[in-house]
C-alpha cells in the first residue's frame, strides 16, 4: 500500500503528451507484398488440402453406402429364405401330426382301447 506522500506525487504527475499531427502514412513496401503473397499462398495450400481430404471423405462415404446396400440385400434375401423354410416346416409339421393322429386311432382300435 503506497504511503500518503506518494499518493500525493501520482496525483500531481501530469499524463503524457500526445502525439501532434496525423500519423505518418504508411508506404506499401516490397516487404508487405511478399508477406501478403506468402499468406494468399499458404491459404490456397490449407484449402487444397481441405478439399483432397473432403474428396477422400466423400469416396469412402460412397463405398460405404455401397457395402450398405449389398448388406441390405442379403438381409431382404435371408429373411425371404428364413420365411419359406418356416411355411415348409410348417406344412409338413401339420402333414406329421395327421399322420401321427392316423397311427394312434389305428393302434388303438387295434388294442381295442378305443
């Protein structure tokens, strides 16, 4: 914490001067043209490299969408497999029982406990 002489000295120092006059103007060098141009060329490589890896994207989106399709297909495919095989099970499940039904009524008759 300063002391009360030196807040008194502070407050009496008067702010700096300020500049009096327009600025200099600033003369575009060789300098700031090549500086600009280095930027103009590091930016149209970052955008060149932006667009190869956006292109890259793009092809393994396409072959990923492709994979996706066949994949689906099988599905639509096995599922249709899946379906026919139950209604042939199905059937002959159905056949099964009748003829097992038949083989117990004639048993039984045959036994004579019907």
């Amino acid at each position: 914490m300063p002391s009360r002489g030196e807040r008194e000295i502070s407050r009496s120092t008067n702010p700096p001067e300020t500049a009096s006059g327009t600025p200099p103007i600033h003369t575009p060098s060789s300098n700031d043209h090549n500086f600009f141009l280095q930027i103009a060329l590091e930016i149209q490589r970052s955008i060149g490299k932006l667009e190869a890896s956006n292109q890259s994207l793009v092809s393994t989106a396409e072959k990923h969408a492709e994979k996706l399709e066949t994949l689906a297909e099988h599905f639509h495919t096995a599922k249709g497999m899946v379906k026919a095989f139950g209604w042939i099970l199905s059937v002959l499940g159905a056949i099964g029982l009748l003829l097992l039904g038949t083989i117990l009524t004639v048993l039984l008759k045959h036994f004579s406990l019907l």
